[in-house]
C-alpha cells in the first residue's frame, strides 16, 4: 500500500497496523515497559489526565509510518503503570481543521465532571505555509465516538502558524491557556489566552526566557503545574544549533502568576533532563497528591531508523514523579514500577547476566567515586563512566551508530554522583542521579544485550518484568459539532 504524507486513515487500513504491530512485537529494539504506539512512529505524550479511577495517557502516533506523517492520538489506560489497555486510535485527523495532523494537546476534568481535550489541528497551505486551528474535543469511552470542536485559528498577522500545543489551567477560578509559538520575527514565545464571555480571547505572549536569553526560534509543548505552593513552567525551547550543542533541550522554571496571567519569573531556566534524547514532557493535569510526568524518549530533532525499524519508532519515558527539594525539581521512577523487579541478580565471574534486555542497577553510596557501567552483548556495548568527576556516556560501539542523531560521546561535567538508578530496556535507557537531581534519558541500539560488567560497588542489579497489555485495534469515529 502507497502513503503520502498526509493519507487520511479509516478501519480498512486496521489489518495493515495489526500485520505492522507483529512485527513490531518480534523486533529486538520493541522496548518492554516503556509506551509506544500499537504500530508506526510515537512521539509527544499528550493529554495526561487522571480519570474515573484510571491514568489516561494519550500519545502522537502516526500508525502507517516511522517517519513524523500524519499524526494522531493513541490512548492507553491504566491503573498501576504496569499493566495497560490500548483502547485505539482516539483523535485522528477528519475536519477542515485538522486535515494535515492532529498535534499535541492537553486534557482536564471540567466542573461537569466531564474530560475535555485541547489540541491542535495541522492545516498546510504548502511545503512551506501553514496555518493552526485550535479545537476542544469530548471523548466517550464506551461508545468509542471523538467530538471535537472548533474554538479559534491562529492569527497569521503576529505568528507564522507554528502556534500550538494548548495547556489548560485554572488561576482564580479562571480558566487560561498556554500555547508555544512562533513570532513573525521567528522568535519563540510563549502565548496566553483567556476564557472570558464563554469564549477564548487573546491575552498576551510571555518571553519564557526573559532574562535568560535562550535565542529561541520556536515554543512548544508548554506546561504549568504547583507543586509545594510554587507554580512552574517548563517548555521546549528550539534554537538553530545542532542536537550534540543543545538546541532541543527542554527547560523550566519557577514563576508567579496572577489572575490577570502576567508571569512574574522566580528563577533561571533549568534543564529537566540532560539527555539528548527527552523532548515534549507532559505533567497529569489532576494529581494533586503527587505530580506525575511522562516525556517523549526522543527529539523531533532526531531521527534514527536502524534498519530494523521498519514498522514502529520511538516511545515514551516510564511515568516519573517529580518532588521539589533546594528549589530544584527532582525527579524518579513512579513507586509503582518497583513491582516490575523479579528478582536479584547475583555477581558471577565478575559478570551480572540479564534476560530479555530489562535490567535495573542500584547503588546508593557511590560518593562520587570513579567508576565504569558497561551494558553490553557478546561483541557490543555502551559504556557509561565516572572519571575524575566527569560524568561520560559512550555510545560509539553500538549495532547502529548515528552520529548527527545518536552523538556517540556525551559529558557531563561536574555532576558529583552520590547514588544512581538506571532503568534499563530493550533500545532505551533511563538514568537518575542523586536520589532524582538530575535525570539523563537514552537511546541505544545492541541486539541481545544481556551483560553488565562494573566495578561499581555496593551495587544492586535486579530482573525486570514487561508490562503487560490487553490490545484494542481499533479507530474511534471522529465528529466535529457544528456551532
């Protein structure tokens, strides 16, 4: 079957995504408990949102294609982060408003007890001009039907048409929303609209970088939340410089904001994650006893396609729970993926022997000392290394090497370990520092991968689980309500 770009999809193409999801399941590199896509290429988690009883967690998926096509909204539930339905392809691209993708979004529960879904309809003029369209939508689960409607177009007078990505939030009783954008002048900004008289009216743009120059020429993928009585932002800030020197990195900091949604900066931009490849973090927008955040382990950025990878690409990171300590946001695995842990694995011959490529490695009392982790195959490896307190990933000796995608050497000076955590998976790892201080999320490519050899000590190494899956290949029929 011949796809374009932007080939709408129906239920007769279901038996192509089920003959793609197989072979995806058979692959090597089909990560284990990390989320992707039933089939095609996943990026940006979307509409995070705690809902009768269970955790909904939408993603962009184009489910005929690796490459970033089409997109849609795929949707799983759960209720432990373990074990997951894929309830099908949600949003997909049906209206005049969303013809050429549906792109990220947010999802809340509204005082209706209802879940409503804000995001993004893609509409290309050409190769080069586009415009947006911002739309709300209701999901009904059982009844599998989206309705969507249209709320506003972007305004092609101050912003290019890359304006998207809106986040819902309540200040004060007032409803606000935040999108990234991109100026005429090809700056990156952050807009704010207001829900005033029953419908949304611009308000205004914020520099998200005010003060901190970050020389952006596109906001995307923001997000607001409190934590601790302090409220934070965080967006991705793209800027023209290569992947290896930081131009997708994603960064937040402390603000204050008043009714009125005038940002008053608390703090520098920080970075979440110091991994090359994290991008688009969403936080579940109705947790309030603990604050939850699912990113991309990706970049739009880049793109690497061993040639294994012919029916899926990319996932999501494992759900992390951030906390607030020195002003800083920690961040660790969700308590309940320690269920994942089988069992202890023991040294022997100097060697931790794994199955089925997911691992976990504890240590606690690291005291910044000098040490190697080298995850590796029979004739493979990544090495992962504390040398005279620098911090290092080396990724030059994979089966698949992408230097502009995959920059095989990665420092990062000065971080002083005193513990580390590494969640480990079939084509992904995740890595945290200090209790959470600093999170590094990482592609790689070895088949087979089964051994880690360390000098590491005081180390614990543990057999991980899968998750588990019940699978719903299906579409939801798509309604636009008229006004």
């Amino acid at each position: 079957m011949k796809w374009e770009k932007y080939s709408l999809i129906n239920e007769n193409h279901l038996n192509l995504f089920q003959k793609y999801h197989n072979k995806k399941i058979k692959n090597w590199y089909n990560n284990q408990f990390h989320l992707a896509g039933f089939s095609g290429s996943t990026n940006d988690p979307n509409g995070l949102v705690f809902y009768k009883d269970q955790y909904f967690i939408f993603m962009q998926n184009c489910p005929f294609s690796i490459q970033h096509y089409n997109k849609s909204w795929a949707l799983y539930t759960t209720k432990d982060f373990i074990n997951y339905v894929y309830e099908g392809l949600t949003l997909i691209p049906s209206t005049d408003y969303d013809k050429n993708g549906v792109f990220s979004g947010s999802a809340r529960v509204n005082k209706n007890g209802e879940m409503e879904i804000y995001y993004t309809g893609n509409v290309k003029f050409n190769d080069l001009e586009r415009t947006s369209y911002t739309l709300k939508a209701l999901i009904d689960l059982k009844e599998k039907v989206v309705s969507k409607e249209l709320l506003f177009e972007c305004d092609l007078k101050k912003y290019t048409g890359h304006f998207r990505d809106p986040v819902v939030f309540e200040k004060d009783n007032k409803l606000f929303m935040l999108n990234g954008a991109q100026t005429l002048e090809n700056k990156g900004v952050l807009n704010v609209y207001e829900f005033q008289d029953e419908e949304w009216k611009w308000s205004k743009d914020i520099l998200i970088d005010e003060n901190d120059e970050q020389n952006s020429y596109m906001v995307e993928c923001p997000n607001y939340f409190n934590i601790e009585n302090k409220e934070y932002i965080f967006a991705c800030l793209e800027q023209e410089t290569s992947l290896a020197e930081g131009s997708h990195f994603v960064k937040y900091r402390e603000v204050k904001v008043d009714n009125k949604a005038n940002f008053k900066f608390k703090s520098k931009l920080k970075k979440i994650d110091l991994g090359f490849d994290f991008y688009a973090p969403q936080i579940f927008s109705n947790t309030e006893n603990r604050i939850i955040m699912l990113g991309w382990l990706g970049n739009s950025k880049s793109n690497p396609f061993p040639k294994e990878l012919k029916t899926w690409s990319n996932h999501l990171t494992v759900p992390r729970q951030l906390t607030l300590k020195n002003d800083l946001l920690y961040q660790m695995p969700v308590k309940e993926l320690e269920k994942l842990r089988l069992n202890k694995i023991d040294l022997k011959n100097n060697i931790f022997n794994y199955q089925n490529g997911i691992v976990e490695i504890i240590s606690q009392k690291v005291a910044n000392e000098n040490f190697e982790i080298i995850i590796k195959s029979k004739k493979k490896n990544i090495i992962i290394k504390n040398e005279n307190n620098i911090f290092s990933i080396d990724r030059s000796l994979m089966d698949y090497n992408d230097e502009l995608n995959l920059p095989s050497k990665i420092n990062f000076d000065n971080l002083k370990i005193d513990s580390i955590r590494i969640l480990i998976d079939r084509s992904c790892l995740e890595i945290f520092i200090n209790e959470g201080e600093h999170a590094i999320s990482l592609r790689f490519f070895i088949k087979n991968h089964n051994q880690i050899e360390t000098n590491l000590k005081n180390l614990k190494v543990f057999q991980l689980d899968s998750n588990k899956y019940v699978w719903n290949n299906i579409i939801f029929k798509n309604e636009l309500k008229e006004k």
